[in-house]
C-alpha cells in the first residue's frame, strides 16, 4: 500500500493506492488545508479502513520481486521522487470506477424515471374511473 499527499494546485489530496490478491485499489482522499502528521494518522487509523471496504477493485497484473542492490533501489527511489506525484495507473483505475460508478447511477435514474411514469399513468387511470362513477 502507498500514500501519496500532495498539492493539486487548490486543496492538498491523499492517493491511496493498494494491490491485494491481484486487484488494485486507488482512492483520492481530498485533506483540504495541509493536513498536520496528526491528521494523516488520524485518516490512516479511522477513515482509510472503512474507505477501502468500500472502494471498487481493478484487476491487477501481478510483476515478480526480486531482491534488488540498495544501491539500485536509490536510484530508483529518486527517479521516482523526480516523477509528478499521481501514477498513470492511478488515474485509470480511478476513472474507470467513474465510469462503473457512471453505468450505475444512470440505470438507477432510469429505473426511478420508469416507476414515478408508472405511478403517474396509475394515479390519472384512479382519477379517471372517479370521474367516470359520476357521484
């Protein structure tokens, strides 16, 4: 699991990023101010638990370890401390939970539509008939 915290130019953004059993999590916690160490503990310890429970998965390829040379692994640390702060596979991951995130409300907002035009077509045919008895 990593956490990256930083600045997107307006509010300062925790990325949450998590592989298990081949699927890989990406959640963008928005902090606001600049969050103190307190705080960054705080949502380690109390929102990061429920947030990950309710996050969407992506399917993850998985890339074998190796043991590397410390001398390599700085390197490495570097460059990537060099590179800009959201992984491409972050933002794909996020976007393509958008997009289920999308699909879903959009049936859902269908099928609301569907039934308030059922319960209207019931309540004019109701209104009809009352008219029609004639009292």
């Amino acid at each position: 699991m990593k956490l990256t915290i930083y600045f997107d130019g307006s509010f300062w953004c925790g990325l949450v990023e998590a592989e298990t059993d081949g699927h890989y999590q990406v959640i963008r916690y928005v902090f606001g101010a600049e969050p103190k160490d307190a705080d960054v503990f705080a949502f380690i310890a109390k929102r990061l638990p429920r947030l990950l429970d309710e996050a969407g998965t992506v399917a993850a390829e998985r890339k074998l370890e190796k043991k590397i040379n410390p001398k390599r692994m700085q390197r490495l640390i570097n460059r990537e401390k060099r590179q800009p702060v959201v992984s491409t596979k972050a933002q794909l991951a996020i976007s393509e939970l958008r997009e289920q995130t999308k699909t879903l409300n959009k049936a859902q907002k269908k099928l609301r539509k569907a039934q308030a035009a059922e319960a209207r077509f019931q309540q004019k045919q109701a209104k009809k008939r009352e008219k029609h008895k004639g009292h």
